[in-house]
C-alpha cells in the first residue's frame, strides 16, 4: 500500500512539475531583440534611435534608447513598469502604451536586457 | 374557373422552388469561393482556423496577408465585394509584419515602397464568391456581442483630441489620409470595411483575436471604446 501512495506521490509531483515547466517556458527561438523589434522599433526605431517608422506624426518623441546617459538613468524595475504599465505609470505619455496584454514578464524581462545591450554596450 | 387553394399551392411551390435555387446558388458560389480562396490566396492568408499554438510571434513575422479565418465576424460583405475587385493598400507598410518594409535611413526609418507588393484583383463573380465564403469564417461568437454598439454623437475636436493624445491611437493609425502611423491599417475607412462589433471586440482585446497581436490592450470598458467608434463615424463621413 505504501508503495502504492509512493508510485501515485511521484506522479503527481511529476505531472505537477511538468505543467509548471511548460507554463513558465518562453515562446521557442524568442530573443529580446526580436520581442523589440516586433513591439517597439516600430516607435522607437530598428535601431533604437527613436526614429521609428511611426515617429513622425506623434507629439511626443519616442525616447531614444541608444543614449546611454538617458538609459543609465533609469533602473530596471523602472523600464519594467513602463513597459508593462505604459508611459502614464511613469509619468511619461501616454503614447507609451501598457503592453501587460502582449507580453509577459519573462518577455519584458528579455526586452530590458535588450536595450541595456543596445543603450550602453554597443549591440543592436 | 377560380381555384382558391390551388393557386395557393402553385404559389407555395413556387416560393420553395425560389428559396432552394436561391440556397442552392448560394451555397455554390460559396464552394466555389472556397476553391478560389484555396488556389489563389491561401498562399499568403491563413484561411483554415490554425492550432492556437502556432500562432507565434515567427509565425507573425512570417505572415503575408491579414489572417483570414475568422473573416466573418470581420468583414463588411459591400466593402469586401468591392475592394476584392479594386484593392489598394489599406497598411501603409503593407499588408505583412511592417518591419518587413521599413529600411534605415539617415533621416530614420522609412518604408521601402520596392518591399511593397499589390494585392491581386479578381473579376465581379469572384469576388462575390469569395466573399460568399468567408462571411461565412465566424469561429469566435463568444467575442462578438452581436448589435452592441449604437452610434452616438461625439464633439469631432474632443474626439479627435481623444484618439490622437489621449489614447494615443495615431502613434500607428491614420485618422485621415496621409496623418499618423503606418503600421497599423487606417482607420478612417475603418467605418466602412468592418463590422462595428468586430471594431469593439477588437479593441476590447486584441490578443483573444490574434495571439501576436501588435495592438496593446488599454483596458477599456464600453464608453471609452465607443466614443473612439463614434469618431470613427466621424472621419468616415470626410471620405468621397
């Protein structure tokens, strides 16, 4: 009977921890460059200038996220509210929208690391 | 002589002969619309209902044309019948992921119009065929709350303000031609190509429609979404 409960135990913690793998597992081939590119640069540019392709009838200038000294300025968990919560939760505009309906943590995560590599060490 | 229940009955038969030549030439320039569908343009619309994992993001920027498969709740049957047999580019980046045709320039990004390709035409019967066929694509009832929308008025300047600063829709849309952003379709034809209660459910979560969806979610509830649908009736107005 022990055995029985033991056999069932591991299955259920097997099924469990599965499930978990497969929830917390990012689309395959995913990167933050491409995430940027699709959700981003169409604002803030292929390169991360600001000059995106969008950027020409907006009132506000998409920020330019090559500037290091702009960029340095700002923490992590800043970009991550940003990003997820849109410009107004930073008191910037609005025409930064909240992409909490597109992307998911895991994916702004990778975002981040994105435009760190491409404000301050050269990447794009 | 007068025969009162038998011109009854020649009348009832003749109304049923009607109404089966009628269904049966419907449901056969719907087949057919389907084989040419099939033929013509399932190499760049998806037309067949996909599994939902393979909507991704590669899947996205692979794509060449708008998904097709849930046309029904999207389409108006005029503007579809029309533009089938006239089309012209309702994307100003074109019809695919927009990155695809945008280059780098010194002056910042700009569409590449040598990436840009026209959408083939087909001939009055086609079209109708075609449109016969997908009118009939609706596997998302659950998102549409069918005659939810009730136009109401709205003061243009307000509204205007509205869709470009506050909401910040113009960043991708055009609200006339020639002003806002160029990866998402136009909007001030938008009145006339798609169905108003796809345009709310659209708006209300994109994501439920299209996995990879470009469009974020703002969050809003039914007046906010229909006060930018009754600009919509606006600026549709301003069109020739």
């Amino acid at each position: 009977m022990n055995s029985v409960n033991r056999i069932t135990s591991f299955f259920l913690l097997a099924v469990t921890l599965y499930s978990l793998s497969v929830t917390a597992q990012a689309e395959s081939g995913i990167t933050g460059k491409s995430l940027y590119q699709a959700y981003c640069s169409q604002c803030h540019g292929l390169y991360g200038d600001g000059f995106g392709v969008n950027s020409y009838d907006i009132d506000v200038a998409p920020r330019d996220h090559t500037d290091a000294g702009e960029m340095n300025a700002r923490t992590n968990e800043d970009l991550f509210k940003a990003i997820k919560f849109g410009g107004k939760s930073v008191n910037k505009s609005p025409l930064m929208p909240n992409w909490d309906g597109n992307l998911d943590d895991q994916e702004i995560n990778l975002i981040i690391k994105h435009l760190r590599k491409i404000c301050c060490e050269g990447g794009q | 002589m007068h025969y009162p229940r038998y011109n009854t009955l020649k009348r009832t038969v003749t109304f049923s002969l009607f109404l089966f030549f009628a269904v049966s030439l419907s449901a056969a320039e719907s087949a057919d619309g389907k084989q040419l569908l099939m033929d013509s343009c399932s190499n760049c619309h998806q037309i067949d209902m996909p599994n939902k994992a393979s909507l991704t993001l590669q899947e996205k920027i692979n794509r060449k044309g708008p998904p097709l498969y849930f046309a029904g709740h999207k389409y108006q049957q005029a503007w579809l019948e029309n533009w089938l047999q006239h089309p012209r580019r309702i994307t100003p980046s074109g019809g695919n992921y927009w990155a695809n045709a945008v280059v780098v320039t010194d002056e910042g990004d700009e569409i590449d119009e040598n990436k840009l390709t026209a959408h083939i035409a087909v001939n009055q019967q086609q079209a109708i065929a075609i449109t016969q066929y997908l009118l009939t694509l609706k596997p998302f009832p659950d998102l549409i709350r069918e005659g939810e929308y009730t136009p109401g008025k709205v003061p243009r300047m307000l509204a205007a303000k509205d869709f470009r600063k506050f909401k910040g829709c113009v960043a991708c849309h055009r609200d006339e031609e020639g002003f806002g952003g160029v990866t998402g379709p136009e909007l001030y034809t938008a009145m006339k190509r798609l169905t108003p209660e796809y345009i709310a459910s659209y708006i209300r979560n994109p994501t439920a429609w299209e996995p990879r969806s470009l469009m974020p979610n703002s969050h809003l509830n039914d007046a906010p979404i229909y006060k930018l649908m009754n600009y919509l009736n606006i600026i549709v107005e301003d069109l020739p």
